[in-house]
DNA sequence: CTTCTTTTTTACCATAGGGTAATTTTTGGC
DNA sequence: GCCAAAAATTACCCTATGGTAAAAAAGAAG
C-alpha cells in the first residue's frame, strides 16, 4: 500500500502512449473530489502521477470503510468492476491535488500485448498488490490494533500528514474512539 | 480460495509441458504431508490436480493460524520465497491424498511466454486472487465472526469436511473456543 | 478575529471474543 | 471393540474494542 511499483513507470506508459497512438487521457482532481461513487462502472486502471488517494466503501450502516490509500506512481482501480463487471462498490477520494492517467481496458491490453517488459511489471503489480493484501490479513489475525498502528506509523509516516485518524482508524479496523484511547496510551 | 481458477487449466500446462519439453514433474502426498516447511525454500508454482491443501503459518506463541485452503484444480506458493526470494514463513499441509503438478520459476516463465492466452489466464488468476483476498479484508472489517462462519458454511460446505474446526477457527480469525461458542449459539 | 463545522478526544458502560483449564466426544491404531 | 490421542466443547473470568454521548480541539469560511 502506498508504495511505488518501481517496475510500472509512468515513462514507460506515456512512451507506449505515443508509440501506440494510444491516445490516453488524463484528468485533475481537487483535494476533497471523489472520482469514482459506489454504483458508477469504474472503466479506468488509474495511474497516480501525482496526488494521494483514499478508497472507500461504506459498510451496512453507512460508515465509511477505508480499504486502501495510493500515492503517486501507483496504480488504482475498482477490480470487481474493471475487470468482472461487476457492480462497484468503491469511492476513490482525493485527498490531495491528483493528477491521473487514465487507462481503459483496451488501452492497459494494447500496451500489455505490445510490451513484455510492461507485461511484466503488469503481472509483478497484482502479483505484489496481492502479497501486501496476504500480510495485512496475516496481520489482523496475529497483532493487536496497537501493534498495527505502530506499525503503519513507522511504515508509512506520511500517511499522517494527508489521512484523518478517522480514515486511518477504520482502515486498521476500529473506531476512531479505539484509535483515540490507543494514541493516549503512548 | 478453494475455487477453481478455470481459465488456468491442468490439460493446457500438461500440453505445453509436451510442447515446450518442459518435464514438469509431479508429486504425491499423502493425507497429512507436510510438503513445505517454514525456512524451506519454496521452489515451485504448485497446480493441485488432486486433492485438498492447508496452508498455514506459525504466529509468535507458535500457534498454527490458517492462512488459505486449496482445492483440485487450483494453485498455490509461497508468494514471499517464489516472487521475492524472501524467508519463507508458510507451511503446506494435504488434508487429503494430493497429486500435485510442479512449476518451476524458468517453466512459469517459459509458459507463460510462449502462449499468450495462459499468460491471461496467469493474470487473471493473480487478479482473482487478489479480489479474493480484499473482499476477505472488507469481510473482516464489516462482519462479525458470526456473520463470516454462516457465510462460510453457505459458500464453501465441503470445507467443513475437509479441514478441522480448529483449522477453521484460525482462518476465520478467532479461537476454537470461541467457534465452538458460535456453533452453539446457532 | 470570530463563528461554524469538522475532527479528535474523553468518559462511561456494554459486549464480542480471548485465555485457561477441565470435560466430553471423536478419531485412529491395534 | 478397546484404548490412546486428538479434537471439540463447556465453563469461568478477563480484556480489547465497540457504542453512545458529550466536550475539546482544530480547521475552514467569512
């Protein structure tokens, strides 16, 4: 989470870009605007040129969920609605000044059947997304909330800068009141 | 998890392994197996043909925490030593007789270069596992144990005769105390 | 600077699930 | 079928975290 994947590079999409003809886009989103809502079919793989990004979902209630933050030169996407059609269930949520590059289905396979240095770092991307998400399990099952903060905290420092406690809290899996009492305690 | 992955199929690796002069080898296990070990290296992309695979991991006080189940016709390794070349922390368990076809890092690669249609179905599969393990994440973030055991039981009821209560409990996240607790409850 | 809104903290009680230990049930080997 | 070992259940008390509500602090807007 919020680490770069050194091996997808912007250079090399943007280099595919012109070669291909591709004609991708790219888009501007203020701090605070929401670019993709529960219900609306997310068509884009987006790569963070810039910015950071919170995604969400909302549980029965209505509270917000925080399952992810990205950060510039990584790559987002609703995955049951990009790649199964299924109906999406994610906001994605600027939480800084983001710049994006937009790519659709057909553009990610015209590039990953063009490449296969790209194809690779394609497959080294999920391969990698799919590990942080095998460990964040792990960690749920093995550490108290206490050990995870402290441990996204020495991980990723400048999450604090850009998240609210409360985003942080649900995305360590409690409240923001557990979280509270768990800062105090240190 | 326990779920076939269709479009990576045993008939086609056993067809490119004629083709491509791969000599794939195969292995036999017997009903309780221990055929990857903490610290072992893990040196292959394991298909079960066959079979019923545990796969768990020792948390700090030693105890035994249930990371996945594999079923016929679907795959597994140890994402941190194959990928990454890192220290390997899981353990491989046949909870039944199992037939294994073994893929080493060069035969992947030499499959999956050379056709492109497993090279999708490769990155379908990593997608696909990855879906799987974030619904698992919202899963805990928004569901109780119980709520996770009755799904459980609704989507995978051969598990329940396949793997311990116990193995289940620690995949579920709790302790078989407290499963035994919500069993009753129902 | 002041005011309004949002975020964070605090406090208090409630509860899901954990830890220990003992008991019962099931399983597997002979 | 009998016995030993393993698995599952039960019971007890304990603790981490949740829920509600209110107060305090921080941030945004005029």
């Amino acid at each position: 989470m919020m680490k770069s994947y050194p091996y997808f590079r912007a250079e090399d999409l943007l280099q595919w870009n012109i070669n291909l003809r591709l004609d991708l886009s790219t888009d501007f989103k203020k701090r605070g605007d929401l670019f993709l809502e529960e219900g609306q079919h997310c068509d884009h793989f987006y790569y963070i040129l810039k910015g950071f990004v919170r995604v969400y979902y909302l549980d029965l209630e209505g509270k917000e969920i925080t399952h992810w933050f990205s950060a510039t030169d990584s790559m987002i996407t609703s995955p049951f609605s990009f790649f199964k059609k299924e109906k999406n269930i994610l906001y994605f949520e600027a939480l800084e000044d983001t710049e994006l590059l937009l790519l659709t289905h057909n553009q990610l396979d015209a590039i990953l059947s063009q490449s296969q240095s790209t194809e690779k770092a394609y497959r080294n991307l999920l391969a990698e997304f799919a590990m942080i998400l095998s460990r964040r399990i792990m960690s749920i099952h093995t550490e108290t909330a206490e050990e995870r903060y402290l441990k996204l905290i020495k991980e990723h420092p400048l999450l604090f800068q850009k998240a609210k406690l409360t985003h942080i809290a649900s995305f360590l899996g409690i409240t923001p009141q557990s979280l509270s009492r768990i800062r105090k305690n240190i």
